[in-house]
C-alpha cells in the first residue's frame, strides 16, 4: 500500500502521549484490573468498542491451565472507574508537535511508519465525513446528522481515559466516554509475533478501521442498543462483526477522494487485502479459544465471532462499499 508523495497530511487528528509517563493526569479511580498479576500470563488481542463490551477478543490464560474470557470496560477495567485522559483542546502534549513536524506528506507516510499511521486517520475520517457516514445516517432513525471526527491517542506502556485506566496489553480500543480512539502502537508487533498475521500497511489501517467503526457505531446509537454480550449470534457478535465490514467499506474506498481532499492511498494490492482478511481470521473467537488459548471453543461465550465470521464480513464490506450492507442485526446468517 502507498500514499500520494503529495498528499498533505493532518497531524492534528493525533494526540502523541508516547513517554508521558502513563499517558494524562487521573481524575481519580483505581487502576485497570490488566494491571496486576495476570497481565504477563495473558494473551491479549482487544479492539474494544463501548460499555462494557471488548471488541475483537482478550482471552486470559492462566499459567495454572484454565482460560477465561474476561469482560472489560471501555477503558480496560472490569468495572466504571472514575479516571480519564484530560479535556480535549487542553493543553498541547509533548511530542504532538514533533509528530506534526514530521508527518506533512503521504512521501513521509511512504517512510515513517508513524506518519503513516497518521494518513490512515486521515483517510478513514474523510471516508466518514465525506458520505460514508451520511449513508448511513439517512436510513437510521435517530442518528446525529453529520460525522464528527474522532482523534486518536498514540500512548506508551499505560493511558488513563475518562473509561479507565488501561495498558499496552489492551490492544487498540475506543472510548466513547471522551470520544478517542487509543493504541500503543507496538501492538502491530504484538500482532505478528504472538498472533502470526501477515501484517503489512494495510493490516494497520485495519486495526484502526475497525475502531472508527465503533465510533460511527457510537454516533448513530447502534452500540446503545445492545442487549446481548456473548454468545454466537449476540448482539456483541454482531457489533464487532459490523465494525469489520464497516472497515472493508472503507477500504472499498480508500484510493477515492472525500471530503473535498485527494485520495491519501493510491495503491492498494491483493497481497495487501490478503494481509487484512489473514489478521481477521486470526482474531477470530474459534481461533484464539483452540489455537492461542489452547483450550476447547465454546461458542456460547464468543464476544467477536468465528474467524470464517470476521472473514466474510470485512469482505462483505470491501466488496460491496456500501455500509448499508453492513446490517448484521438484521440477518440470521452471521456466516
């Protein structure tokens, strides 16, 4: 996957608290419940949505043998914690500026790896602004009228949010309490070394796709109506399996201009869509339970969906570019 050398990026849709020493000042609370003893004996893959719900999967694996699924908040706790990551528009953080010095052009997102990081927000969000949300918008009762964009925080080893406290092991997630999306961006390793994807640019883009997806979910009020927390066809299964198509319709789109700004991406190959499905299939419920975790499937506590799920969904997305077909509350056939 390449960028336009010409592009002009925004480095403003990114907050750079990498080294700031748990990333914010506490509004009080306790810490994440990932941060005590458990946390070196974990197997971790979370791309968490809203209240209570993990998105994507944590499965815990105790050094003892048993495996449990552990439910955690949109922060990273079990339980509300009184704690967050500061006002949006306070105070400039120490490091935000260098990456903006750093991160002007898809030239520099073609070499840096951060910069391109920070063109795949860009571009998710003009898809967003640009219709994609608006499509959506039109046919669900209810939902704001217009996208309002959502930055996302770069943090280092530990992060406090208005949803709680969390760490690295937590994986990407958004907080819909304060609106942000937020990664350690060393997850990317995690994901190939502990997970064996393929990565690749497009993966990254992925990884954070999906996220934006839960925060259109949250704009439009479909999170709200979840009932259901686990089990195969649970509205948690379908949450997350939505936010997955809601990320192959943008990369559908992803070489298209939007909101009135030339297209960010201008290559995206087959081995670069390869790469993203391969990620989706092993972040699956069945994959991580058998394979990772080593333990028996239990389909009644699957929070994500089976890997084939997350396949076709994320496919579905991509090849149809329409997230109207992304309704997976409306269909007995999850895959």
């Amino acid at each position: 996957m390449r960028y336009d050398d010409d592009a002009q990026l925004d480095a403003s849709e990114v907050t750079d608290q990498r080294g700031q020493g748990g990333g914010g000042p506490s509004y009080g609370g306790g810490g994440s419940g990932l941060a005590g003893g458990l946390l070196p004996m974990l197997i971790s893959l979370l791309f968490r949505g809203r209240s209570g719900k993990v998105s994507w999967v944590l499965i815990v694996v105790v050094v003892v043998g048993f495996l449990a699924v552990s439910f955690l908040g949109g922060g990273g706790t079990s339980a509300p914690v009184a704690g967050g990551f500061g006002e949006p528009g306070g105070p400039p953080v120490a490091g935000t500026s260098e990456l903006a010095s750093e991160c002007r052009t898809g030239a520099d997102a073609n070499t840096n790896p951060d910069c391109a990081i920070v063109a795949d927000i860009n571009s998710i969000q003009a898809y967003w602004a640009g219709g994609g949300y608006g499509q959506i918008a039109r046919v669900t009762r209810g939902a704001a009228p217009t996208y309002q964009r959502s930055d996302t925080v770069f943090f280092s080893g530990r992060v406090n949010t208005r949803c709680g406290s969390a760490d690295s092991s937590a994986g990407p997630f958004y907080c819909p309490a304060d609106d942000l999306v937020y990664i350690d961006l060393t997850f990317y390793d995690q994901l190939r070394q502990q997970f064996g994807a393929q990565g690749g640019g497009l993966t990254n883009a992925y990884v954070l796709a999906h996220e934006y997806g839960h925060h259109v979910q949250d704009l439009l009020g479909t999170e709200a109506a979840v009932r259901t927390r686990q089990g195969a066809s649970s509205d948690a299964v379908r949450l997350e399996l939505q936010a997955d198509c809601y990320a192959g319709v943008w990369m559908n789109h992803a070489t298209t201009p939007a909101d009135g700004r030339p297209a960010l991406i201008t290559d995206v190959t087959q081995a670069d869509l390869d790469g993203a499905v391969d990620a989706a299939q092993r972040i699956g419920d069945d994959y991580i339970q058998g394979r990772l975790g080593g333990g028996t499937v239990d389909p009644d506590s699957f929070t994500h969906g089976t890997s084939a799920q997350r396949k076709k969904w994320l496919t579905t997305g991509y090849t149809t570019g329409d997230p109207t077909r992304c309704n997976t509350f409306r269909t007995n056939d999850l895959g």
